[in-house]
C-alpha cells in the first residue's frame, strides 16, 4: 500500500452524546496512510478524544450515536462492538492514553504486563518474550531493564512511565498508534522528548500515528500532517510544515498566533486565543 492510499478511511464520521445539544464529532473526514505520522489539533472539548475513541472502536456504550459513511481499517470496518462490557480490538490498532499513572496495571510489574502483550501478539516461549521485553525497554531508553523489568509502575518516574507505556503500546506491533495527548502529565523539556522519541520509533517501525494534542506547536513539529478540530467538526488541515502559511480558518489561525514566541516579549499584552476569536476578523468569518 502506497503512502497515499489510506490506512484508516474516515468519511462523514457524527458521534452524539446522549443529553448534549451538539454533536461532539461532526461530519468529519479524514484519512491516514501507511506510516504517515498525523496530528489531530484542538482545545478543550473540541471533540479530538471523542474522535480516537470512535476511530478506535471504543464507544461501545449504546446510548452514544455513532454514524458514519465509512470508517474502515486496512479495508475493513471498524467495528464497535455495541452493548459489550469490553470493546472489542481493532485488529492493527493501539491507543495509548495520556495518564500513565492510570492506564498502567499497577499491581503488576512492568515485565509481566510487556510478556501478557507480546506472548498475545506472537506465539513466543516465556525466555523469547523476556529477551524482546529487554529490547522493546532499551529501546525507548530505558537502560536499566532488570530493575525496569521488575518494577510495578509507581516505583518509575512520570516520564519512565510514559516511556513504559510506549513500549507496551509498541510491543504489539499496531500499524495504527493512537495516541492521546501523549505528553499532557509530563514537563516541557521531557514533553519534547518523550514527542521525539514517540515519532522516530513510530517512523523506524512504519506504525501510522495519530497524535492527539492541544499543543499545536508541538504537533507540527513532530508530523507530516495537522487537522485542526473546532466544535467537533475539522474546521483546516494541511502539511505541517507549512500550516502557519496555508491556514485559513480564523480558529487555526488564532492556535498558531498564539504559539509563545520570542517575537511577542516586548508586547504589553501576549496573544491569547479568547482574544483572537473575539476580535472582528474572526467572529465576522465564523458567523
Ligand atoms: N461520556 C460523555 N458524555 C457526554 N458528553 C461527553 C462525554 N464525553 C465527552 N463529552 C462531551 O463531548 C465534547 C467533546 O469532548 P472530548 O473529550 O472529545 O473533547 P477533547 O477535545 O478531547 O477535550 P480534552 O482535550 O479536554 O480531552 C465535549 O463537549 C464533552 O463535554
């Protein structure tokens, strides 16, 4: 399969919250190819996790609606699972949540929770699994493994966790890696990090990434391509390289505008967006 052609084929994807006026996703459509590494854009409450979820499989809850023209994986519906206790895998794809505080097991030890993922994906002996666990921890960096590998996750660092939780998400070899604002619980200089090495293991492995941020500097940085979400529908997209030049929503241009810049330091008021979107400019092309 070509980079051009699509992995995951969203078209015209609504998802409505039981209770809420507005759709939290709406209409929305997208596509991501073979090993391409896109970041999905947006505030608070704009619909992005909504989104990875729905594209993941995991609204199995009856009452949320879930409508769609077409939302295949590798040429195969994306099942949901309706009703069930436990959504069902789409096969190829991982989500890795934001926390690792609560999406690791904390009862047990980092090997036994990589060695559940690896003998599931590969029919491997007990030594194979523990010999390819040493490798997947040393390769997010991890370079202490015997003490890594017998820790449960509240005896590691926040950013060992995160790291842990990359391991674990890559060990079973998703083509799909969905990950939800991967370095909101982590500080500035490990957030850049710990972005770097999620998008060059991603690359080495040919895993398509959706990252699913509100740092949209960031996420530019690190992807080929950015969608910006506004009130659940994507409201621009573009290379990320080039964004800040091809933007033309007045949300997506008030996201980059106020992107911290030194540029700004001597100004008596910094950008914010609550400013942008309330100048003239922008509520005269929104409404
Ligand atoms: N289980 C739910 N029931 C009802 N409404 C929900 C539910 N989950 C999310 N919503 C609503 O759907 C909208 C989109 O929320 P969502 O969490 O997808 O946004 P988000 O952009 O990921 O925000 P954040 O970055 O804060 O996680 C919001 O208005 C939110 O209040």
């Amino acid at each position: 399969m070509s980079s051009t052609e699509s992995l995951l084929e969203v078209v015209g994807l609504t998802i409505h919250y039981p209770g809420q006026e507005t759709n939290a996703v709406d209409d929305v459509s997208f596509g991501i190819g073979e090993g391409e590494i896109v970041a999905l854009v947006g505030e608070s409450g704009s619909g992005k996790s909504t989104l990875a979820r729905g594209v993941a499989g995991l609204l199995t809850d009856p009452a949320i609606d879930v409508t769609a023209t077409a939302l295949r994986f590798d040429g195969a519906p994306i099942k949901r699972n309706v009703g069930a206790v436990l959504p069902s895998r789409v096969p190829g794809v991982t989500m890795m949540f934001q926390d690792a505080s609560t999406s690791l097991d904390v009862v047990w030890t980092v090997e036994e929770q990589l060695l559940a993922i690896l003998r599931n994906t590969e029919r491997i002996s007990k030594k194979a699994a523990r010999d390819r666990a040493r490798t997947w921890l040393d390769r997010v960096g991890l370079a202490d493994t015997d003490r890594v590998m017998g820790s449960r996750p509240y005896e590691l660092s926040g950013g060992m966790r995160q790291r842990v939780m990359l391991a674990l998400a890559l060990a079973g070899s998703p083509r799909l890696l969905i990950a939800d604002e991967p370095t909101s619980a982590l500080d500035a200089s490990l957030s850049r990090l710990s972005m770097q090495l999620l998008t060059s293991l991603s690359s080495e492995l040919n895993t398509a990434l959706l990252i699913v941020s509100h740092d949209i500097a960031m996420c530019t940085e690190f992807s080929d391509r950015t969608l910006v979400m506004y009130h659940g529908a994507i409201v621009d997209r573009g290379a990320s390289a080039t964004l800040a030049e091809t933007v033309v929503h007045p949300y997506a241009q008030g996201l980059l505008a106020c992107v911290p810049s030194f540029e700004h330091l001597d100004d008596d008021e910094l950008p914010t967006l609550d400013s942008f979107m309330n100048g003239p400019k922008a509520q005269e092309a929104i409404s």
